[in-house]
C-alpha cells in the first residue's frame, strides 16, 4: 500500500478543530473556578480533580461510598 498523505485542507480543519476545542475547554476551566466548583479529568484511568484554588486532588470512591454518592447524584 502507498503511503497518501492528506491533502492541506484536511489539515487545516483539523487544526481548526482543535482551536475551538481548546478554546471550549478553556472557557470551561475559567467558568468552573470563576465559580467555585471542580474540574474532573482523566488521566491513566484514574479520575482527578481540579480544585479553584488550583490543587489537584485524586478522589476514589468504592463501595458503599461510590453507591451513596450515586444515588445522591440522582
């Protein structure tokens, strides 16, 4: 098989992409602190948060606490 690259059009929407998408996950990371809640994400499988104040803090939950939290969430 030929080793096709794309053509420069793809590129640039893919760039254009991934701009917005920045850009959106930015204003999300400003709104969350501007108001006081945590910022979840993922890294190696693992869920962590980021707090306001800037700290990261991982949080695992299981068993009877996963399953209060769960039903608390509902």
């Amino acid at each position: 098989m030929k080793n096709k690259s794309l053509p420069p059009r793809i590129y640039k929407h893919l760039a254009e992409v991934m701009r917005r998408a920045n850009e959106a996950s930015q204003a999300v990371l400003e709104e969350n602190k501007r108001l006081g809640i945590p910022t979840p994400f993922a890294l190696e499988g693992r869920i962590y948060y980021l707090m306001p104040d800037g700290k990261i803090v991982l949080r695992r939950l299981s068993g009877k606490r996963a399953l209060n939290n769960r039903a608390a969430m509902r």
